[in-house]
C-alpha cells in the first residue's frame, strides 16, 4: 500500500538543463542580431554577399601584390598575365610620396623628427590628465618644428621665441592701466624684437645652422601635414577673434566680421587656393616674391579661421546668459570677462566642434594638387603618373594615399568622440 | 565739497576715447575702418600699378566674344561659336544640375545609412559603420578620382556591345533598353506624338487626386477616427486612370531606345559618364555625413518618445513616421543645409573627372584661353556666393517654419 | 584733411613699391637662380625623374639661360604651372621665364602681353586611335568621343577641325595628361588628342604601343617656344639668343664634345668664333660675357643634342626630326646669324 501511495519523489534538484539550441551561444545571437525577421534576414544575406564579393574581388588583388620591381613593365612581366597589384610602385617612390621630390633624402629624419614631436606637443592639448608640464614643449614646438623643417640658423626661430616673451612681459605689465594699451604695447615691442632679431639672425646665419630649405622643396605626405598643422594653429586665434567680433555689439566691427565669414563659407576652397595662384600676385606689391606655399597657407588660414569662428561662436551661444551676466556683476570688463570667464568654457565645449574642422580641412589640403602643388595626391596625379616607369598603376597608388589619410582622420575623429563622451554631462 | 570732485560735464579729454567705455567702441571701430580703408587702398593701388607694368586692364569685355571650345554636356544650346557668357550659363547649370542631383542622393544615401546603422541587425549595422567611416575620413578629391575610376574600368565600353566575326557581344543591354556604359548610363526616351497630351493631363490630374484622397483620409481619421488604407489606393489612383487614357488615345507614347550606332550609342536618355561618376561620388560621400547627422537626430529623440508611442498601439513603422521622424527632423535639417552646401562647393572638384561645370568652363577653359584670370575668378567666386546664400536663405526659411513652435 | 593724410601714405606706398622693379635680367643675376616656368610632369619636355631631378627638352633651355647668365646650369629653380597659371605666374614675375610647351598664338603675343623668343619644338595637334576601330582618317571621327587635355590650345583646334568639316564629336576635356591617357586606355573616349609629341610620347609608355595608331592628320600649327614678359627687352634677347647658339652650334657643327677644343683657340670659321666668344663682342652686347654661348651649349649639348637626349629616336618617345630638323636639313630649324 505504501508503495502505491507514495509516488515518485525526487530527492536532488535536477540539474539545470541547457537552454534550448535555438536560445544559446552564437545561435541566439545570429538569430536575434541577423535573422530576427523575414527582411533582416534579406538585410544579412545581402550584407554578406556584399562583403564576399568586396574581398574575393580585392584579396586575391592585394596578396598576390608585386612589392619589387623597377617599373611597371617589369611588373607585368613578374605577373605574366595575372591580375594582382604592383605596390612596386609604392616600395619604389614611397620617399617621393612622403617627403616630395625635392626635399634633400640626408635631411629626411628632420620631418620624421619634427612629426614625432608634433605629436607629444599636441598631446597635452588633447588629453587633460597628462602632466600640465608638457605644456611647455607645446609652446615650444611651432619654433623647434620651423627649425627642423624649413632649417637655416636656430636664431630666427629663437628670436621669433624671444619677441613672442617679450610681448607678453609688456603685455602684462600694461595691461593694468588698459587691455587694449597691453596689446599694442606688446605688439610694438614684438616688432621691435623682432627686427633686431632679424639683424642678430643675419649676423649669426651659421650658429647652430641646418642646411636650408625652400618651401617650395616641400611635397608629398608631409607637405599636408605641414599645411593642415600651419593652417589650423594659426586659424583658431584668428577664428577666436572673428567669433567675439561676430558676437560684438559695435556694429561696424560686427559687419566686417560676418562678411568675412559668410565670404569665405560661401565659396569653394578651390576657388580660394586659385586666388592664392593666379590672383594673389596682382594685389601684391611689384617684384615681391611670396612664394606659393605662403600663400596657399594663407588663404587656407583664411578658410579655416571662418569655419572655426562658426564653430567657437555656437560654443558662446550655447553658454547660459547667467555667465555673461556674472562677469559684468563682478565689476570684470569686456576683456577680463571674456578671457576669464566666457572663452574657457566656450572653447572647452567647441573643440569637439574644433576638431571636426580640423579633420575636414586636413582632407582639403589635397586639393592644393589642382593648383600645381605636389602634395601627395599631385604627387601621384604629376610626376608618379606621368613617369615612364609607373604611368598606368593607379589603383594601388590611391589605395595607399586613401590609407594614409583614413588611418590619420580615423584617429582624430575617434579622438573627437571620446572627448564628446568626456564632455557629455548630460547623463541619458 | 562733493561738488569740487564731480567732473565738468562737458569737459571731454582725450584719454576718454580709450578708457571710458562710452566711447571705446567708437574709437575700436574707428581704428577698425580706418584699417579696413588702408588695407583695401592698399590692395588696390599694388592692382593698379602692376596691370599698369603688365599693359593689362580690367575688363569683362571677353565675356561677349566667340567661345571657340566645345562643351560635351550642355542644357540650353551652345556651340563653339557662341559667346564666353552662354559657355559660363552652359557651366552654371551643369553645376546646378550636379548640385541637384547629387543633393538628391545623398539624402538618400544618408537616410538609408543612417537608419541602418541603428538595426539591430548585427553585420548590417556594422556595414554602414564601415561605410560612414571610410568615406567620412579620405578627401572627397581621391573619392572623386578613384570612382571615376572604377565607372570606366568596371562598365563596359560601347564597343563591348559590338558583335565581331560572329561572336555573341561581350556585353548587353538590360531588356534590350538599358546600357551601362563607361561612357554613360542610356535610357529610353519617350516620345510624345499627338494625342499625348491628354495621357499626361490625366496623369497630372490623378496626382492632384493622389493629394486629395490623403487628405481625405487624414481627414477621417482626426475626425471619425476612421483609418482608410493609404498605400495601394494612392497607387490605383496615380496609374490606373492614366495606362486606361494611355490605351484608350491608342498608344500616343512611344519610346525611343538607345542604339549602338558608330562610336557611340544613339538615342535615348545619356547620363555622361563623368556626370554620372561626380554624382555618385559627390553623394556617396555627402551620404556619410549626413547618415551621421541622421542617427544623431534619431538618437536625439529619448527613448520614451518610442515607449510612449508604443504604449499607445501604433504600429513600428508609424511610430518611425509619425513620432520620432517629425521631431528627429528638427534636428537633422540644419546641418544637413550645410552638407548640401558643403555638396554644391565640393562639385568645383568636377574637373578632375572632365565634367564642364562653371569651374571647368568659366573657371577652366576661357580663363587659360582669355588669360583673364581677375574676371574670370571673381565672377567665379560671386556665383558660388550668390548660390551659397540663396540655399541658405531658402533653408532657413524652411527651418523656421518647422521650428517647435514655442507659446 | 584725415583724408588727404591717408591718400598721400598710400601713395607713397604706391611709389615705394614701384620703385622696387627692375630689370629681370639684373633680378636674376642678384637672385642667383633663374625661376623658370615648367609643366608639372610630361615626359621628354620636363618632368622629375626618380631622383627628382627636373629632365626634358624644354628644362634643356632653361638650363642653358642659366649657364648662359649665371654660369651655372644647376642654379635654376623649376616652378612647375598648370595651364592656368602659367601666365599669371610669368605676368606677375613670379618665373623669369616660361618653357611651357606654350603655343605661339598672336594673342598670347599681342593681347596677353608676352613675348616669344622663338621656337623650340615646330608641333602640330594630331590624332590617336586604337588599331581596332579600323579608322585610316580623322575625317571618319563622326560621333566619335574625343579625350582632350585642357588649358592648351587643343580644344580650340578640335572645335575648329570639326566645325570646318561639319562633323559631331563628344569632348571629354582632362586635365592631366596621365588621367587624359587613362580614360583612353579605357576606352572612354575613341580618340586622343594633343600636340602629335605628346601622343609619341603616351604612345610609348603603352603596355602594347603597337595596337595604336596616330592619324596622318595634323590639324594645327603649334609652334612652342619659350616667352618672356612684354616690355623687358633686354632679358627678352637674352632669351632668345640663348636658344639661338643652341641652334647655331648644331649647324655650326659645335658639339659639348669638341666644343673645349674650339673655343680654345680662334678656328678658321669666323661664325663659330663669334658664336663662342674668341671673336668679336656679342655677349658684351648682350650685357653678359664672352663665353656665355659657351656655357649655354655646354649645359646641355647643342640643339641636336637637347633633342636627341631626350626625345629623339633612341628615347622611350622616339620622336623623328621631322619639322624640327636643321633647315639645311629640310627642316625648319633656322637661325639668325650671329654677327
């Protein structure tokens, strides 16, 4: 009787079955993120075909690629009909693609140099949490980065550094009379410094001298680094004025400020870099010579400085009204409220923004190849392209000047994001 | 006492135009102009004497001599023998035309991308990452280039449509009315004969009836909360009247199809091969940043605005349309204006792949056949000007109008 | 009165800057290097090689001006221009010279405010087709889609030779010549069509120059030299002349081998010795020394030289004499005496 009436007990806990197939591991993520409906699934198979039919057609292309070989004809021969690439090209010319044709090969690490020390003089800019010290190598960099790349006497740089102390010794002992008295005073004693610099640079051509180089030397790679770095570092004291002029309340100021602007984002660079060609020479004094490169950066500056001032205006805009309104009750003038209280935060909230622009115009430095400048891409669209050797590689050439700009525009915009990240206060 | 201490009223010193605040501006903006008026003087006279060393002068008398050059693509009639002014008119709407089309696209190509990129299908999502980043972070100039390239290399060429000594063509036509071609894209033209008019009048008339019916249906919807199917009565509407009037006047449209005639094909619609490729490649790469200023409109939007939606009973795909898009535009539109801008500017590239827009025309050719570069530069620049504000303007106007409207 | 203050300062900055101009000649000369305007890159004319170094015909001239002035061929500063900026950069004094393959027009001449100092190459614009399309004549070009290399006179000549012969074509203008050859191979375009050296030249570099043909016709005159600024006469002759010796040497029979000898002592042609300054004072005249046509022809070898060097028949360009031989020759190569 017991025996029927007790039934079945179970004295330990099963243990837990493993879920489903179709609810685990890879099965449950390809069905929920791949084929969670009829037209995702279409979605995926199409995707992955797209992406097969990119890499069977590009593989094979990239790994059977030729990496020595003298010419093109050469090349062909090697592959004996089959279709692969001949980064021969890149192997063989890639001095000329990065430094240009002109630039002296013994003189190659002072860019190398000057580009590694870039990177740690930004560096303190970009990330907050690095030791403030480095601040100094960054005031530092625009004169030990001229010497290294352009060369000459270290004096002209060192007095270019001596007038920028002095100003700033005159500046701040002025400024407590008036702002505006500092300025000029700062400015007039910089003039001052400089022009006798200019004599004691003269004078001491040989002291510490690196063999010279013109800027018309400059080509390849490096010269869209030299034009994106120029441009953009003088554009934001520039931008920054032209936004506070822009935001003025004296009209007359105000209107040469939005003119200006609304000028230059209403046009095309192209345009811009054909004035700095063909126009720019007529508004010049007689026999100056200026070269093309100094004014190829000036009308990029002009460029970017409009971009910029855009860019930092939205910043002040997007301060509260209270921030404004704080400085003038503290007693603070126009100046003292803007260098005090509205600009740190405006343009902490405006690099994200500054950034941007930068990335954008160091991806418009290529078009200097249209006016006659062998940058990277007039390097491959002039010389590269036209030589005997390599006319006809075309493919791997673009691939590797695409590469280099993605690898570099990658890694800033990245760095945008993560600072917009950092930025975000707004906890959604 | 206190009196002694107060200033004369009317005493004026001269110190005060630098520290009274009263009148600093006006001493600002005085240095400002006088600077302004030296700057451009000085400008000016440097142009004076150095046309005066060369023997040159200004004048835009060249606009009205013979062109004496060819332009492939022109949209009002043009010939070598026609004025430098037409051959710049012929470049001004090629640059529109480019502009237009390519501002098209790209909002397509955006939208589409920028959707995608927030599936939630894994590689899908993942794809439009690639593809927003990648074109995002190389120069338009090398996309321009290299997609010129790939049109040329990977269509065929007229002549592949060819059959020689018996052998079948390499290549052929899509329904026997569509070529694909390094050179072109050829369609079928239609072509109207007498009796047409009446097929495009009705036609015309079932799109006004196309926007009647939905109003109508929106009507009954906010009013007797009626929800009338809206998609395939708008199609009935749009073609069923329009084929019936077609075969009823017995055909009256006809169409013409390309043919391989010579060199080239003869016939039909031709979209240039260097239109074709600048479009595509002006749009694919505006495409990835306005996909990017649509997933951030689209996130924009708080996720409670969706749940709310879907607390409510609407349908996904109307949750999309009626709740998240009208609020997400609000945020899209403005930079997208500047990327249509930044598209328009981009297109002065065109001469890279040897398409005639006012840069290789007005800008190109006549400037290295007049020589005159001043002009022709400045001219240049005012109508790119004029184009960049006037897109602006009209924009902002836009904007305005669908601006949150604030009590 | 403000204002009269600020107009006399502009003036003044008017007259200071224009006092600043000078002669080109002694410009050059204090400078120490001659800015001279070249393309950025065609094989045979001028073009870097790998090692940078500028090479071509028309860089041979430049070369030899600045043997001739600043007695050093090495001390020129190649300024590369696109066909649009080439006349700005000569008008505003940016190059000394141009030796841009540039086409004598008269209105480059008379309205742009230039001045040839002679020719160099004797061209013609012509025509290149693949074998395959089976055409003997541009006059079958009917429909044809026609590549043409911008910012030259090409296109000009094209409209022309299609309009006088009354048949349609398709322009598809290029910039460069690489992307004009490009486009052509893949067959975009039927035709290619440039300065008929240009076409030896890209037909060279072809995978199978063979499978091409270059049509008999000619449809332009292109006489290319190189030019100076209107109005600066002196360095005008000095350009000229320059080209002058290169061309008088080659008739003279004076080579860069044997020219130590001959300029060593007086030979017994008078000609020779005025040439190279054992004679008489040209080069005085000229404003430089005696031995400038020396230097001149020893930068780069006489004409002959120049052209054999670099685009003649044993060249990857393989050009023949042609036009371009001595007039003794049948040719039309021709120089003034020098006396």
């Amino acid at each position: 009787m017991s025996d029927q009436s007790i039934a079945f007990v179970r004295h330990e806990t099963l243990p837990p079955s493993p879920p489903p197939a179709s609810e685990t591991g890879i099965v449950k993520w390809m069905r929920e993120n791949l084929f969670s409906s009829v037209t995702n699934s279409i979605l995926t198979l199409a995707a992955l075909y797209t992406v097969y039919s990119i890499l069977s057609g590009s593989m094979p292309w990239i790994l059977g690629g030729i990496w020595q070989a003298p010419s093109l004809q050469a090349c062909r021969e090697i592959l004996a009909g089959d279709s692969a690439g001949c980064f021969a090209v890149l192997t063989e010319r890639w001095h000329q693609l990065i430094f240009g044709f002109k630039y002296p090969q013994e003189a190659y690490w002072r860019p190398t140099l000057a580009f590694v020390l870039l990177i740690v003089a930004v560096a303190p800019v970009l990330f907050a949490n690095l030791p403030r010290r480095m601040l100094i190598l960054t005031g530092l960099y625009p004169f030990i980065g001229f010497w290294l790349i352009w060369g000459g006497t270290i004096m002209a740089p060192l007095m270019g550094l001596v007038g920028f102390i002095v100003a700033y010794i005159v500046f701040q002992r002025l400024e407590r009379s008036s702002f505006a008295m500092g300025v000029l005073g700062g400015l007039v004693a910089a003039i001052i410094v400089w022009t006798l610099g200019g004599y004691v640079s003269d004078a001491m051509s040989g002291f510490l001298a690196l063999e010279q180089i013109p800027s018309r030397d400059m080509g390849g790679f490096m010269l869209n680094i030299i034009l994106g770095t120029v441009c953009v570092s003088l554009s934001l004291p520039i931008g920054i004025l032209l936004a506070l002029g822009r935001q003025s309340n004296m009209p007359i100021i105000k209107i040469i400020c939005v003119v200006f602007i609304e000028f230059i984002r209403g046009v095309p660079l192209i345009t811009l870099l054909f004035v700095a060609n063909v126009v720019l020479a007529y508004f010049l004094p007689p026999g100056t010579t200026f070269d093309l490169i100094l004014r190829v950066i000036i009308m990029i500056t002009m460029f970017s400085s409009a971009y910029i001032a855009e860019v930092i205006r939205g910043g002040l805009a997007a301060l509260p009204r209270g921030q404004y309104e704080a400085g003038d009750s503290l007693g603070l003038d126009y100046a003292q409220s803007m260098r005090l209280i509205i600009l740190p935060q405006a343009l902490k909230i405006s690099i994200p923004g500054i950034v941007n622009v930068a990335v954008g115009l160091f991806k418009d430095t290529t078009l200097v190849s249209v006016i006659s400048m062998f940058d990277l891409v007039g390097m491959i669209r002039g010389p590269i392209l036209a030589s005997t050797e390599w006319n006809g590689v075309y493919w791997e050439l673009f691939g590797f000047a695409s590469l280099l700009f993605f690898i570099i525009c990658y890694g800033i915009s990245q760095y945008s994001q993560w600072l917009e990240r950092q930025l975000a206060t707004d906890h959604r | 006492m206190t009196s002694i201490n107060d200033p004369k009223p009317e005493s004026f010193q001269l110190s005060q135009l630098m520290n009274d605040t009263r009148y600093r501006s006006y001493t600002f903006q005085f240095i400002a102009l006088i600077v302004l008026f030296f700057l451009v003087g000085y400008l000016y006279l440097n142009l004076v004497e150095n046309l005066r060393t060369a023997g040159l002068d200004i004048s835009y008398e060249f606009l009205g001599e013979p062109a004496g050059y060819d332009i492939n693509q022109r949209l009002v009639e043009y010939n070598s023998q026609s004025s430098h002014w037409r051959a710049s008119v012929v470049g001004v709407l090629n640059t529109l035309l480019v502009a237009f089309v390519g501002c098209i696209l790209a909002t397509i190509f955006g939208v589409t991308a920028g959707v995608l990129r927030l599936s939630n299908n894994w590689i899908v999502a993942k794809l439009m990452a690639v593809y927003v980043e990648i074109f995002r972070n190389v120069p338009v100039l090398i996309w321009i280039l290299i997609i010129n390239a790939i049109f040329l290399i990977a269509l065929p060429q007229p002549k592949a449509f060819k059959s020689r000594g018996g052998n079948p063509p390499e290549a052929e036509m899509l329904w026997d009315s569509f070529a694909f071609t390094g050179r072109g894209i050829y369609a079928p033209k239609p072509v109207f004969e007498t009796g047409s008019w009446v097929v495009v009048a009705v036609f015309i008339l079932s799109i006004i009836g196309v926007f009647a019916y939905r109003r109508y249906a929106k009507f009954a919807l906010y009013n007797h909360g009626r929800d009338l199917p809206r998609g395939w009565p708008s199609i009935a509407i749009l073609f069923v009247p329009a084929i019936l009037a077609y075969f009823v006047m017995g055909s009256p449209i006809g169409l013409e199809y390309p043919q391989l005639k010579g060199f080239n094909f003869k016939g039909g619609i031709w979209a240039r091969g260097s239109f074709v490729a600048l479009t595509f490649a002006l749009a694919i790469y505006t495409g990835a940043f306005i996909a990017e200023n649509v997933r951030a409109g689209i996130l924009a939007i708080s996720k409670g605005q969706t749940e709310a939606a879907a607390a409510l009973g609407i349908r996904p795909g109307r949750i999309m349309s009626l709740v998240i898009l009208p609020q997400a535009l609000r945020v899209i539109i403005p930079p997208m204006i500047s990327n249509f801008l930044n598209l328009t500017k981009n297109s002065s590239l065109a001469i890279a792949v040897g398409y005639m827009d006012i840069t290789g025309t007005l800008g190109g050719i006549t400037l290295n056949q007049t020589g005159r570069a001043i002009e022709a530069i400045l001219l240049l620049m005012a109508f790119y000007l004029a184009i960049s504000l006037g897109i602006s303007a009209i924009m902002n106007v836009y904007n305005n109008s669908i601006k949150l409207k604030e009590r | 009165m403000k204002k009269s203050v600020i107009l006399g300062a502009l003036t003044v900055a008017g007259l200071a800057a224009s006092a600043a101009v000078a002669g080109t000649m002694d410009d050059v000369k204090a400078r120490g290097k001659l800015n001279c305007g070249v393309t950025t890159g065609l094989v045979g004319f001028a073009a870097p090689d790998a090692n940078g170094e500028w090479q071509g015909f028309d860089v041979g001239v430049c070369r030899a001006v600045a043997a001739a002035v600043l007695g050093d061929p090495k001390a020129v500063e190649f300024v590369p221009t696109t066909g649009k900026t080439r006349f700005t950069a000569l008008a505003s004094g940016e190059i000394d010279m141009l030796a841009r393959n540039t086409t004598w027009t008269f209105s480059r001449d008379v309205d742009l405010k230039f001045e040839f100092t002679g020719i160099n190459y004797y061209d013609g614009q012509g025509f290149m087709v693949p074998k395959d399309l089976g055409v003997g004549s541009a006059k079958d070009l009917d429909g044809a889609t026609v590549c043409i290399q911008t910012g030259t006179t090409t296109e000009l000549n094209l409209a022309d030779f299609f309009r006088s012969n009354n048949i349609s074509y398709e322009p598809v203008p290029i910039e460069t010549n690489a992307e004009a050859q490009q486009q052509y191979l893949a067959g975009a375009c039927d035709v290619y069509t440039t300065d008929a050296s240009g076409l030896a030249a890209t037909r060279a570099t072809f995978e199978d120059p063979s499978a091409h043909v270059v049509l008999p016709e000619i449809v332009s005159k292109e006489p290319l030299g190189p030019l100076v600024r209107h109005g600066d006469n002196d360095w005008g002759d000095v350009v000229r002349w320059s080209l002058n010796a290169l061309i008088a040497a080659e008739e003279l029979g004076v080579t860069s081998a044997n020219i130590a000898e001959l300029s060593a002592a007086p030979t017994n042609n008078p000609e020779v010795n005025r040439l190279l300054g054992t004679e008489g004072n040209l080069g005085e005249m000229l404003g430089l020394d005696a031995e400038w046509a020396k230097r001149a022809i020893m930068a780069g070898g006489n004409y002959g030289e120049l052209f054999e060097k670099n685009i003649g028949e044993n060249t990857p360009i393989g050009l023949a004499r042609g036009l371009n031989a001595q007039w003794k020759n049948g040719g039309l190569i021709y120089t003034p005496p020098f006396r």
